[in-house]
C-alpha cells in the first residue's frame, strides 16, 4: 500500500516534535492524533502528550483512532488526568511547546478564520468557532497548522481573525503550515515554500491560492512518501481508515 497525501501530511506535521516538547491536540483531531503517535513511535522522540480528552501521556502503541479524539479510550493506558482549564493555566506559563490546529482560511499573516466564511453580522457559513483559539495562539511556542490546500482557504486576508497571527510573527513564535501539497512556514516577510509534496509542482502550490502571495526560495524539498513501517504505525493506530474521511485524499 502506498502513502496518500493525507498520511504525507501527518508524517510532515509529526516531524515537528522535538524531544521534551510539551505537545497538545483538540477536538476533531485524528491527524494531530496520528501525528504524535508517528513521532513518538517511529521518530522515538521523548515528549509529553496531553490532549483535549484530559489524557496525560497514553501509551502511544495503544491509541486507536475513533470518531471523537475527546473520547478519553482511544487514548489508554495514560498515567492520569490533566484538565482543559489546568492545561491552558501551563500555557500561561510558557510551559506548552506545541500545539496543532486546522483552519476554515488562514492568510498571509497567519492569522486563521475557524469562525464565519462572510460577515460577521450575515455570515454566508457559521463555523464551529475556535473554542481557546484566541487566546493560545499568540503564546503556544510552536503552532502546526493543518488544512486543505484550496483556494477558499489558502487566502488574502481572512473574512475574520479567530486566531491573530501577526502577535505569532512579531514574537518571532515558529508557525507552520502543513496541507496536502506543500509545507510552507510564516514569516515576517511573508509565507514560504520549505517543501512540496511528490508529484506536486511548485505552480501548482501557488495557483491554488486566493490572492495569497508564497515566497519562492532558492531551495525546494520534496517531501517522501512514508515507508512501509511508517504505514504500518498509521494503521495500527488507524485500522478504519478514519484519518482519510478528512478529505485530504
């Protein structure tokens, strides 16, 4: 079996856990979920894991991914219980290395929409909101972000700001951008292309976009296809195949 998109994603999205990192996941979150487990497992980085299901370091050999990553089983085995309001109090105090996000619309500031697609007062599309959004993203150290690479997310400028980016980029705090063609990282002076997916064409990155303007740099890596022990990790730890109901293909 071949690597899809999707399991590139969460391979590029793993490889930003470091050792020691404090790393969080929320709601809705098979791909961040995956993530950890792929750094922890086959990368075998030493990290504390956390997630929205209160669970405070599950054995990652064990987790099985479920519809809900809040359901507290699919992560078991875990030493004990961290809750959401004790996890966001460490954040505070600069103690949350990395955290992984999606978005409805992220723009060239790295500021992301996962509120309304329109207007506030008449949205076109109410999205679910960002629950502690706003008031992590500008203090989380690492933020790895995750979305479809389409015009009507890649974009300009967001229809609104959930999450300020540009508190992020003045701080100097790392924000990467993981979708299913191209890793690129924000900057001060913009977004960067750091990689494309295989068989994806730097064009193709830049035409699928909404006015959003990506820096070119002399250097381009392709990103591999994951191995067949890599593959094996993702599906043991994903026997249904939830991770490709996301729509990443």
């Amino acid at each position: 079996m071949s690597s899809r998109p999707t399991d590139i994603m969460i391979k590029c999205m793993g490889n930003f856990i470091e050792d020691n990192d404090y790393v969080y996941h929320g709601l809705n979150s098979i791909l961040p979920q995956l993530s950890m487990v792929y750094a922890s497992l086959y990368l075998k980085k030493d990290f504390v894991w956390h997630s929205v299901s209160e669970s405070f370091m599950p054995d990652p050999s064990q987790v099985k991914a479920n519809f809900s990553t809040g359901d507290p089983y699919s992560e078991p085995n875990n030493i004990g219980f961290v809750s959401a309001i004790e996890g966001d109090d460490l954040v505070a105090k600069g103690k949350r290395d990395l955290m992984f996000f999606g978005a409805a619309q992220i723009d060239e500031n790295a500021n992301i929409n996962l509120t309304v697609i329109g207007t506030y007062e008449t949205p076109k599309v109410k999205l679910p909101g960002g629950a502690v959004l706003a008031y992590l993203y500008p203090l989380v150290k690492k933020m790895v972000i995750y979305a479809k690479h389409e015009p009507r997310v890649l974009v300009k400028k967001v229809d609104f700001i959930t999450g300020y980016g540009k508190a992020r980029l003045e701080k100097g705090l790392k924000t990467v951008l993981c979708t299913n063609k191209a890793l690129i990282e924000f900057t001060k002076d913009g977004p960067m292309l750091k990689a494309v997916f295989p068989g994806v064409s730097i064009s193709e990155v830049i035409s699928l976009t909404s006015g959003m303007h990506i820096n070119i740099n002399n250097k381009i890596d392709v990103l591999k296809p994951l191995n067949s022990e890599e593959l094996k990790i993702l599906n043991n730890a994903d026997p249904g195949g939830l991770r490709y109901e996301k729509g990443y293909e």
